[in-house]
C-alpha cells in the first residue's frame, strides 16, 4: 500500500521516511537536528522511502524502537529536542513517526561533534552540516537578533555629519514629512545604538551610510545571446544601497527597448519591462538577500530574457508558496524598516503582487521564481520588438502560468509520471530550464515530486 496522500510527494525539507531503525543512530540524528534548525519536520519508520510504499516495523519492536528513539534524541542532541513519537497503523501495519518541532533555541547540534561541527540543516530531501553563514545566522536567530540589526565589533562611532546627511535623505525621499530627523528617531528605529555616550552603527545604518560591507554590491552585465559568455556592457555598482538600486535600475533601462503606444490623444513610452516592476524587483533583492553571504546580486541580461539574482536562501520558514502568497518573513527587519521610510517600499509582501499586475497590464507573462540554497532568482522573459503587447487578463500571482508551463503540466497530466530527461526531451531546452518550470509547477501545488536523487519523478497532483 502508499502511504497517504499527503506524503506522496516524498522526501523533502520537512520528511523523510526510513525502513528501520538504522544501526548507526547518528543517521537519524543528523536529521533530527536539522528539522529543529529548520521548519520542523516528521521521520516516519517503516516506509520505503524510493518506493513510499507502507511496510511497517515489527510489531514486538515497536515499544523497545519508541523508548529508544526517546532516549537517544534526548541525550544526543543539544539544546534539548522534545519530539511527539506517535504510532499509525494502515492496513493493519504500523509505521512509527517522530514530529520533530521548528526549535526556538537554535543552533541544535550533536553533543559529540559540538556546536560547531555538529549542526545541521536541511536542503530539500538532504542534511547537510551548516556553513558558517548558515551557523552565524542560526546563532542571531537564537539569540532573537538579525545580522543588520547588530553592531560589529570594529565599527567606528557615528558622526554628526553622518546623521544629518541620513536625516537629509529621508526629508528627501519622504516628501509628505516635514519633521526633522534626529539621533533619537535613529535609536529608536534601532539603526544605531548608543554605548559609553557614543553612538554606533548597525550594519543596516552602515549598508545605508559607509557602505563598507564586503560583498554588499551589485553586479551587472548585458550579455549578447543567451549565456555568460559574451560581454557587452558590464557595471559594478557600489555606495550605500540606495544609490545601488536607482544605478542598477538605470542600468537595466539604458539597456532594454523602450517604444511607444498612442493612449487617447496623447503618445505614451512603452518599456519592454515596466520599471515599476524592475525597480521593485531589485529593492526586494537588496532588501532581503543575506549580507553574511559572500557573493553579489547579480543582474543579468540576455536576448531572451532579464534574471535578477539575490544571494541567500529563504529566510526562516518562509517558502516559494508563501512568498507567491505574499507572506514576509524579513531576514533585514532594521533595513527593511528603514527602507518603509524612505519611501523605497510600501508594503511588506505585497511587492510580488505589484510586480505581477505590473506586468499584465503591459501585455507580458509576470517573472518566474527560483528558490534554491544559494539564492532567489527572478526571471523576466523578454519579447520580441513587434510582439503583441495587450493587456492580460488579471489572475492571481499564486496560480499563474506561462504558456510553457502550461504545456508542461498538459505533458504531465497525460504521460502521469515524468523525469527531468523526459522534460528535457519534450521541451527540448537545457535541465536548468526544466528544473525552473517544474519548480514553478510545484510552487503552484499543481503537481508533487516523487522519490529522490536519481529517481525523482513528476506527477499531477490528484
């Protein structure tokens, strides 16, 4: 028999299933450990995991398996990991599952290998050790802090200059208020902070101020074809963080086509991306990407399409799904604050939404998403210069396919099972590209993932 439904899609961030008990416990820990660190998650004995079929655990092991489990994970792991072990019974088998809660004290490591070589997190259906960014944003975390809301060890105190060149730009950019801005508005916004009657920057203020954080730049390029190949133009853009959005978006403006349409009387420019969305686009970037991470964003743009790349996985337990729904979870919580008064966002998680009527209202397919370990890309596709241009239909972000992906699911639905070579194949483009549009089916919950590594396939959701 399969197990039920809504284990179908296999192994995952939040699942794994094991046939028994392995002789060496550290197996199950490793996992266990990661679930804590992450978004919590279930290790159910008794289910093959490359088939998902129920096989069950012995029935007199079941008591000694429970004790077991119990003990084990309470002695081995630390911060103590208090798991609800339950027993399931289908068809007259018996599976054994483990619920392992989203800890509130991470990291959670092995006692044996210490907190630092003893942490693990969970990559799809794999547990890895943590690296140090990882680790370094799980000790802030545990510590109910964020990377741009401290105040690094060899920043240099705040000078007037700088708090009145900051106040200046918010009287700027925020039209509406006349009031001035002072050193206790800034305490107060937790941008600074004072020690021994000095006041000192945290990253966020610096990110906005000095701009000397390593790796907080943005790279762009303009490509000829399709692939990093062949440079055209190429810009690294440095400065505080504002500045780097208006440049990099004036650099994607400068190098994209720009027409016209007659609106009523009058003649009106015709972006081949709307700015509004590519503006919202890199300042999400900017805002949410993880500045422990040593990489850039990088901008990219190719005859057929523009991506916007922004280093960092998703933050806490935020998912593609509940970003397509506009769920905010801030990695940047002080930048993002900041970033509200400047004028440079409205509302937190309603940029997706924007970005996506934006685009239909032009005539295009909104961008596509890509979630992985190393970071979020967005992908705008580009049209030719005589393409039809009429206003789309408006349809919810979170239920929105191009007209590749629906074919693909159509493929999927009636071939009933699919591996990434049979979409390769079908679509003839490269495994990068399948993987983009099967990820977005899967955002959209319009098919599940079955199995693991080589034996991963596709299929429609029932």
């Amino acid at each position: 028999m399969q197990i039920p439904k809504k284990y179908r899609e296999g192994e995952g961030t939040r699942l794994e299933f094991k046939l028994k008990l392995p002789s060496e416990d550290r197996k199950v820990l490793k996992t266990i450990v990661a679930f804590a660190n992450g978004e919590g998650g279930s290790v159910i004995f008794g289910v093959d995991d490359s088939t998902h079929e129920v096989v069950g655990v012995a029935s007199e092991n079941v008591a000694q398996m429970m004790d077991s489990l119990t003990d084990m994970i309470c002695d081995a792991c630390e911060p103590l990991i208090v798991p609800e072990i339950a027993l399931r019974t289908f068809d007259g088998k018996t599976i054994i599952q483990v619920d392992v809660p989203a800890g509130n004290h991470t990291p959670y490591y092995l006692k044996k290998e210490g907190p630092q070589k003893g942490v693990y997190v969970r990559v799809g259906a794999t547990t890895r050790n943590a690296d140090d960014e990882v680790l370094q944003e799980l000790q802030l975390a545990g510590a109910r802090r964020t990377y741009d809301g401290i105040v690094e060890r060899a920043s240099a105190p705040v000078t007037e200059e700088e708090i009145s060149l900051f106040a200046e730009e918010v009287r700027k950019r925020r039209l509406e208020s006349t009031l001035p801005v002072k050193a206790e508005h800034l305490l107060g916004w937790e941008l600074i902070q004072e020690n021994g009657g000095q006041y000192y920057p945290t990253v966020a203020f610096r990110l906005m101020t000095r701009a000397d954080l390593h790796f907080s730049g943005i790279q762009c390029a303009l490509f000829r074809g399709t692939t990093k190949v062949h440079f055209v133009d190429r810009k690294e853009i440095g400065g505080t963080v504002q500045h780097q959005i208006d440049e990099a978006v004036n650099f994607l403006i400068r190098n994209l086509r720009v027409g016209a349409r007659i609106k009523g009387i009058y003649r009106e420019d015709l972006y081949e991306i709307p700015p509004d969305a590519l503006r919202e686009t890199v300042t999400n970037a900017v805002m949410h990407r993880n500045y422990l991470a040593h990489a850039f964003i990088q901008i990219s743009v190719y005859d057929d399409r523009v991506e916007v790349f922004s280093p960092g996985k998703l933050f806490g337990r935020q998912t593609l799904e509940k970003m397509l729904r506009g769920a905010s979870y801030l990695r940047n919580p002080v930048l993002a604050g900041a970033f509200q008064r400047l004028n440079l966002v409205e509302r937190w998680g309603t940029g997706i939404q924007r970005v996506h009527d934006l685009c239909l209202e032009n005539g295009l397919e909104p961008p596509e998403y890509v979630c992985d370990d190393i970071g979020v890309t967005v992908t705008y596709r580009r049209l030719p210069a005589d393409a039809d241009r009429k206003p789309k239909k408006p349809k919810s972000v979170a239920a929105c396919c191009t007209p590749a992906q629906e074919e693909l699911l159509a493929f999927i639905s009636e071939e009933g099972k699919v591996s990434v070579g049979m979409v390769m194949a079908h679509m003839a483009c490269s495994r990068s590209t399948a993987m983009r549009h099967i990820g977005a089916l899967l955002a959209q919950n319009l098919i599940c993932k079955q199995g693991e590594h080589k034996s991963v396939r596709y299929v429609p959701r029932d």
